[in-house]
C-alpha cells in the first residue's frame, strides 16, 4: 500500500519553497566560496563577498532586494536547521490551516515573516551605529524562527492545555508553556553563543504574532448561530494575555508594564480597549476551543474527509448551543436577582396580603 501524506496546499507549498530556496541558497554560498577561497573577515561575520543579498535579508542590502523580507523566512543555512524548520511547517501547518483556512493561514504566515525582519532591519543598522561596527549592517537575516514563534503563540492560543509527551512520556509539557522555553533557549543562546539573529527574530515574531492575533484577527463566534457573521475581531480572553507567556512568579510586573503599553496605544487609537462584554465572551470562546481539542491527523481516506466537514458542524454546533445557553442562564440570574432587589422590598404589606401587582415602587 503506498503511503500518502495529506497535507493542505498551503502547507504543502511553504515546504516546497523551503526546500528549493535553502538549496539555492546553499549552492549560491558554495559558488562564492569556490570564487574566495580566502577566510572569513571575522570570527563570527561572513566576507562581505560571501553573502547572498538576493535570498537572505542583508541590512545594508534590502533596500535593492525587498522581497528579501518575505524570502528570508524560508531560507536555512544548514540541513539541521531545514529539517527543524521542515518538521515545524509539517505538523505546525498541517493543523493550523485546517483550524483557520488557507486564507487564513497564509495572512498569519505574511505578518510572521515580513513584520518581524522589517523591524529587524533599523534593530541591526542602529545597532552598527552604536557599536561602531559596520559589519553588523552585514549579518544575513534568515531562517524560520519568525514561523516557529508565530506557531507556538497559536497553539497557545487555541490548545494551551493539551500536554506534549516527549520520550515516550518521560517528558511531559503543556503547550501554553512552549512559547516561554523557545524564548528562553534563544535568549540564551543569543547571549552566550552569540547567535544573535534567532535572539532578535524570536522575540520580534513571538510579540508580532501575538499583537495580530489578540487585536486583529477574525475568529468563528461559537456562540453564534449565525453562520454568516464576521466572527470576533481579536482575542480577548484572560488565559491569551501577553502575560501569560511567562511564569507565574513574573506574570504581575510584565502585566502591570504590559497594561501601560496597552494604554498608550489605545490613546494613539492603534488598539482598541476591551469592554467587560469582550472578555467574557474571549473567555467562553477559550473554553469551548479547551474542549474542542486537537483534531486527528489521520483522517485520509475521502469518505472520512467526507465524515470530518460533518462532525465539525456537529461540533460547533454543539460548542454554540452550548455557549449560547450559558449566556442565557446568567443572563436570566442576573435579571432575577435585580428583580428581586428592586422589587420586593418596597412591597407594603397591606397590598402584599391582598395581592395586588400594580404597585410600583417611589423612585
């Protein structure tokens, strides 16, 4: 029986591009060391005629080969780092175009790779002005790092409980806890190693991804019957706040400095503020998604192609009566609770005995 890989087009595509770009990439450098056999200018910088400004983002370079800012997320140096950056795009992308669509998928995938390495372009030229050294201006900015932050923030948005077991079960981790140890082993390494280009671009696709996620992307109401509704804008939910990302014991000073930044950027009217309404229905959506789960991987066959798109209907219909129902019953509490505290108190008792309901209370 041959083995069949279903993989959405998007997904399939973004592999494929990986794949020839980094082997363009890797020949173009064989080539330019063949032509300048000569060593390199420094201990960690290339020779300035060893660089493929065409492929990967250049700093000094990109104003002549702007695409560079999109190519450059899919160019690796090695074949360690593309088969890395291949298994994410499998199983990140594999999922995660089924959860938001190809359209979708392909808005988060632009903004992950292009944001980041634009705002990494003036980080490396100012960084060059300061130090004095203009080799830094030099450094090749390329790789999926962007992507892989930009996946994490969205497993940690959709399934942040779902625990990963690592060799066979002897290392288990939620995945709302991945995004803090990616960032914490390429800050690390960035400092210690000095391998400062994954340092900058996980942080900048990490808080690029989440900024668009949390404030502009369109996401299926649950709790809506509506099939054609434009969905929510954003995500409010509690369990989704940037603070989140961190361990516990530092979640108050990042929230307390993440709430002024909030605030700054809601008076220069670039993010809008969330009403109580807004949060409580992020939160609802959070838990319905909790109890949605991971979907199967394995459904290849066409008539279980077929079954998923029924079961998926099924499933967020049930997940929409469900969320509906809680905001009716709360809604119903909290109006019988006002009733009763506006209403029976005033009620004398002389008209309480005869029964009488045209009463109406002074204002």
């Amino acid at each position: 029986m041959a083995f069949r890989v279903n993989l959405p087009p998007v997904t399939r595509a973004l592999l494929a591009v990986t794949v020839a770009l980094t082997l363009l990439y890797n020949f173009a450098r064989w080539r330019l060391l063949q032509a300048d056999p000569s060593p390199t200018t420094g201990e960690t910088e290339p020779s300035p005629r060893r660089i493929v400004p065409y492929l990967a983002l250049i700093p000094s370079h990109c104003i002549w080969y702007p695409w560079t800012l999109l190519s450059a997320a899919f160019v690796e140096q090695n074949i360690f780092t593309l088969l890395f950056q291949g298994g994410a795009l499998f199983f990140g992308g594999k999922y995660l175009e089924r959860a938001w669509g190809s359209r979708g998928f392909i808005y988060v995938i632009l903004i992950a790779s292009i944001i980041p390495n634009l705002l990494a372009v003036p980080t490396y030229i100012l960084w060059a002005a300061i130090t004095g050294n203009p080799e830094r201006t030099s450094t090749p900015l390329n790789g999926g790092i962007t992507l892989q932050a930009a996946f994490l923030v969205a497993f940690k948005q959709l399934v942040p409980e779902h625990t990963v077991s690592i060799y066979k079960g002897m290392i288990k981790m939620r995945v709302k806890h991945f995004p803090a140890v990616f960032l914490a082993v390429n800050t690390l390494s960035g400092l210690l190693l000095g391998t400062d280009t994954a340092l900058i671009l996980a942080w900048y696709g990490l808080i690029t991804t989440w900024t668009y996620l949390r404030f502009y992307k369109r996401q299926p109401d649950l709790a809506s019957t509506n099939s054609d509704s434009g969905g929510l804008k954003g995500d409010a939910s509690e369990t989704f706040a940037f603070a989140t990302f961190f361990p516990d014991i530092i979640q108050p000073p990042i929230a307390a400095f993440c709430n002024h930044v909030f605030v700054l950027l809601c008076n220069l009217k670039i993010c809008t503020p969330f009403s109580d309404d807004d949060i409580a229905t992020g939160n609802e959506q959070a838990a319905a998604r909790g109890e949605a789960g991971l979907p199967s991987f394995n459904r290849q066959a066409r008539g279980a192609r077929g079954m998923t798109k029924r079961d998926e209907a099924e499933r967020r219909r049930a997940l929409a009566l469900k969320a509906l129902d809680e905001r009716l019953n709360a809604a119903s509490t909290r109006a019988a609770t006002q009733h009763n505290a506006t209403s029976a108190p005033n009620l004398p008792q002389g008209q309480e005995m005869l029964g009488q309901t045209d009463y109406r209370p002074d204002a």
